[in-house]
C-alpha cells in the first residue's frame, strides 16, 4: 500500500452480487479504490481482467491493482431469509418509502466504503478528497438522495468527530476528508467503448464475482476482506423492531 501517492484524489467503484440459498441470502459489495489521475490515465488495462477466463479473474485482479496501484475491498453479509421478506417496505423520516433490499444494499455499500476508507488511512493514504462511482439505478429518488448525503455530510462529520475525540489515533488529517461526486453509471450504449467510470464499476463486478473465493483467500496484499454480517442485522433490527437470530 505504501506506493500509493500520498493524500492523492481518489476515485472509489462500487458494485454488488447477491446470491439467494437456504437459509441466507449472501449480499458481496466491492469497493474498487485508486488514484484518480492514475485511473483516468490507465484505466484501459481493466479489459484485461474480462479478458481471462473466470479461474484467472482473482489473479488478474492482483495484477491491476498492483499495477496502477490501487485497492479493494469485499465487504459481504450472510443474512436470514426473513429479512428479504417480499414486499416489505422500511421507511424513516428521510426516506418514506424503500424496499427491504434496497435497504439492505445501502447498508452493505455504507459499512464498506466506511471500510476501505479507514483502512487507507492506517496506511497514512486518507485522501482530502474522494469520489464515488456506483452500479446501482433503480433506487426511489428519495432514497438516492438520503444515500448520497449520507457520504457527502454524514462520513466526513463522523471523521471529524473521530479525530477530536481521539487525535492520537489518526496518522493522517482525516478532518480534512470529504466526497466530491457522487454518481451512478449506466452501462455503456452497444457499440460503444466503455468511459473510465462504466470501466470502474465493471471491474468492481468482476470483483464481486471472485467474491467466495475472495472470502476462502482472506485479506491479502491489496484486498480487504471484511465480514459485516452482525452489523447489517444489527442496523435492520433498529428499523423493523425485529431481532434475527444469529445464523451459524
């Protein structure tokens, strides 16, 4: 990690998979980070990654992220079946209206950008700046909007919290980190050459898509492994009024 510019502005990809079994339901979010200069220069090496077949696709993320460099981190949750009840609608004074998956993804994106974040900065890497590009359109307008100013408003007054009561605990200004854009990406239009950005959260999919072998792998090198299971129950639990038992 330490070849990484210093305070540089960083662009963050976020993707997810979801995959139904009995008795969970496995939510894997893929939060793909780099320099934003450096991607924009050298984003065109992500085709290679789909290039190779699916057995080499770990491998070949490796070798990107090594590369630009950059990092990664797969944050996944094994929640109960019940929790995806369909139908079920949560709301909140922000947001009147979304659907429990919606929820749920929100919650999982959260907890993972949260979790690259902090994890650049222990290695002295927390940028002043930071963009964040997601594969994700079908939200309601209110909830898109609540999203979003959770990261524009609430991440950077949570730092700077953090970093008041505790100062000695920063290696780096974290009082200084704030979001710029904020966007979700449409896939590009048949024909055309992906732009650096539909380029980002594609690699983000093929990143989810190693997510079971990611979890067998473990944290290495320049990917962050990161089980938020209790975390994602625990906020669901205080929307609902319903406590999940813990699966094994």
């Amino acid at each position: 990690m330490s070849t990484l510019q210093s305070h540089p502005r960083l662009v963050a990809f976020i993707d997810e998979r979801i995959i139904k079994r009995e008795p969970t339901t496995s939510i894997f979010v893929g939060c793909c980070l780099f320099g934003r200069e450096r991607w924009l220069a050298l984003c065109p090496r992500e085709s290679k990654v789909g290039q190779v077949r699916r057995k080499r696709r770990l491998e070949a993320i490796d070798e990107l992220l090594n590369a630009l460099p950059g990092a990664a981190v797969l944050g996944y949750a094994n929640l109960p079946n019940a929790l995806f009840s369909p139908g079920e609608i949560d709301g909140t004074a922000d947001i009147l209206e979304m659907s429990r998956t919606d929820n749920i993804w929100s919650q999982a994106v959260a907890f993972t950008v949260v979790t690259g974040l902090a994890w650049l900065h222990h290695s002295d890497l927390l940028p002043g700046l930071a963009d964040l590009y997601y594969d994700r359109k079908d939200l309601t307008v209110s909830h898109r909007a609540r999203f979003e100013s959770l990261f524009w408003q609430n991440l950077p007054k949570i730092a700077r919290e953090a970093v008041a009561k505790d100062p000695s605990r920063f290696r780096t200004d974290a009082s200084q980190f704030r979001f710029g854009i904020i966007q979700g990406v449409q896939k590009p239009a048949p024909g055309l050459q992906p732009d650096p950005f539909q380029r980002g959260t594609n690699l983000a999919h093929h990143f989810c898509t190693q997510a079971e072998a990611l979890i067998k792998r473990g944290s290495t090198g320049r990917i962050l492994v990161k089980d938020r299971t209790e975390d994602i129950c625990a906020t669901i639990t205080k929307f609902t009024g319903t406590p999940y038992p813990k699966l094994e």
